[in-house]
C-alpha cells in the first residue's frame, strides 16, 4: 500500500477499533487521514489528540447519515478508501433502546455508501479501480454457536439481540450494493475486541478499572459464556490487508484464536494485574494485593445472552495471509499497562458521561 496518494475517510475514527486504525495509518504513514465522527458518549477527541495539526489529519464533527455533509466531503477529500467504523455497538444499549442503533447502524451506513456510490461512479480510471468501501462489521450477525463448531463466511445470519440485528441489516445493504451497482465493498466480521481506548463500558476495560479500585467486579449468569478474544491492532492489520488485496464484494472473518469463557478471561486478566503490581504502584494511586476474585458478583444474566461465539478466520489467513500477532495473555498485558498509564484518558471520556452502572435491565415485553 504505497503512502501518499492513499486517502482514508474514516467514520467513526474517534472510537474504540476506529481511532486505533487512524493511529495506525498516520503512524505507518500509509496516507492522509479525515475522520468523521458524531462525537456521542463513546467517541473522544481525546483519543485523536496525538493527531491534532498534522498535516496528514484531519477531523470534521458530523452525522453520517447528514447527506448533504458526507456528500462535500466525499467530493473534498477524495477518498481513495472509505472505512465505515460508525456504529453504536454496546448490546446493553440496544436492549435498552434500539432507536440510535437503528439510526446509524443502518440508516447512516445507507446514506454513507449511497453517497459512496454516487462518488464512485463519477471516478476513471486508475482512481475507479482502486477505491474501497469498506464495513466493519461482528460476528454476533451470525447468532449462538453450540459447544463446537465456528462461524465461517457462510454461517447463516441469526442475530439474537437488537445491536445484531442493526450490524445484520447493513452488512446485508452493503452485499446489496456490490450486486446490484458493483460498488467495490468489502465486510469484516470480528470477534471481540480490546486494546488501548476502549470505551469503560465493555468487559475488559471495566473490570480492569473496578479491579484497580476494589470495587465489585459484576459477571453476567454463571460466567460461561464463550467469546473468541482480538486484540485491537491485529484487527486494524487485518483491516490493511482487505483494502489492499481483498477481493469487491467478498467477507472476510477476523478472529484472535483466543476463544475463553468470561470467568477464565477475568482470572487471565487478574493475572496480568498481580504480574504488573509494581508497575501499578509506581504509575497510581492504587493499593495491590487485592483478592481480585472475590471481587467477582454474579449478576442476573443479559436478556437473550448468545453462549458462544467462535470464528473460523482461515479464508483471510489462506487469501490474504493475516494471522493475529498477538496471544490474549501479550495482549492483556499491553492492555493492562496502557490503562494504567491512561487513567485521566478514562477520567476524561467517563466524566458526566458514563458511571459505570449496569445497563440492558430493560425486561421483555415491558413498554
């Protein structure tokens, strides 16, 4: 992927997977950067600010199901590859309330790629052949696996929770699209994520920050649901290698061979804890020693909790050549240590926004 011309509109690049990626292509200097991003409770200026004046980035605040500003930029900047990293993506929200998910998940991913289309089409030659639309999608479309077996591209979709449903509905959009206008797309389906940035609501990085404070440390049922774990930047890699050797209008499976139960990912992760007390110690404010297992309070469990997932990542291995670079036990550690270092980055994203309560309470069939 040759640096200068390469231009990414990257959409929802102030989040968690998104803003990882910006910092690996301005990083690697693989080309200029414009993110958009709505800026809601999960996307942080303060996770781009290492970017800020760069003459390679740049960042608009906006909605990308705004037509009219996707539209401008598109025809401003360019774009060699649009990344659709924008979505609302915490499975508790959804329960909650579907409408946000409804509105970006599927309503901006049409109006970003029908604008996209229109883009495309008034492009020639080497500029035509080369652009990318590219969607970054999970592997809870795919619904609950049994205790065997693992998600392939041609796992039938069977979502099971509002969050699903929505990231089904526009990868279905997106597929539609390459075979009704040939617009070079391309799908990503991950498994679960973590890494530096991830917003304190998700699993990992909430029970890293209630562990560093003694507070109790919540676990969904009886903790044995199964979750296939990928650390950030092999998935911002994977992502690389689809826009530069993927083929338009294929899907590509992205998992970290890191399938665990929740009550095993947590004592891992205790693990890496009690191994970097020291460093704790000298970086915090924050006692160790802590039993963090007693820490652990079963809850009642997520309404419609999918058991397992597992994803079978041998058609990006085999086509594209990517394995991840990193075991859940480095990643965790890496993990552990950028959290430490980035606590007033958690202070900063959390204050007035989020306190860390349980979310998705909402009982079925209530108004």
């Amino acid at each position: 992927m040759a640096p200068p011309d390469n231009r990414f509109l990257i959409t929802g690049g102030a989040g968690f997977i998104g803003g990882n990626f910006v910092a690996k292509v301005l990083d690697e200097n693989l080309g200029k950067v414009l993110v958009l991003d709505k800026l809601t409770y999960a996307g942080h200026r303060a996770t781009l600010r290492d970017w800020e004046g760069r003459e390679a980035y740049q960042f608009v605040e906006g909605d990308i199901g705004d037509r009219g500003l996707v539209h401008r930029l598109l025809k401003e900047f360019k774009p060699t590859y649009v990344i659709n990293f924008a979505a609302e993506s915490h499975v508790d929200r959804s329960i909650e309330s579907a409408d946000d998910f409804i509105s970006t998940n599927i309503d901006g991913t049409y109006v970003l790629m029908d604008e996209s289309l229109s883009y495309w089409q008034d492009l020639s030659g080497r500029r035509a052949q080369s652009f990318r639309f590219h969607h970054v999608s999970t592997d809870e479309v795919y619904g609950s696996l049994g205790a065997t077996g693992y998600f392939s591209e041609q796992t039938p979709y069977a979502p099971n929770s509002p969050y699903a449903a929505s990231k089904a509905s526009s990868d279905h959009l997106v597929r539609a699209y390459h075979h009704t206008h040939k617009l070079p797309t391309t799908i990503t389906n991950c498994s679960n994520n973590y890494g530096p940035y991830q917003f304190p609501e998700k699993l990992i990085p909430l029970v890293l920050l209630n562990a560093l404070e003694g507070k109790p440390i919540p676990v969904y049922g009886d903790g044995m649901n199964v979750r296939d774990w990928l650390y950030v930047m092999d998935h911002c890699e994977a992502i690389l290698r689809v826009l530069a050797h993927g083929e338009p209008g294929e899907t590509y499976n992205i998992g970290g061979h890191c399938e665990m139960t929740n009550l095993d990912l947590l004592h891992t992760l205790f693990q890496c804890l009690e191994e970097r007390s020291a460093f704790i110690e000298k970086h915090t404010n924050y006692k160790t020693g802590i039993d963090y297992s007693s820490l652990i309070e079963f809850v009642p469990d997520r309404p419609g909790h999918d058991r397992r997932y597992a994803i079978d990542a041998g058609k990006i291995q085999r086509e594209l050549g990517w394995t991840p670079q990193e075991s859940l036990r480095t990643g965790l550690d890496k993990t552990v240590v950028w959290y430490i270092t980035h606590l007033d980055w958690c202070r900063e994203v959390l204050a007035d926004n989020y306190d860390r309560r349980r979310l998705g309470l909402r009982k079925a069939g209530s108004p």
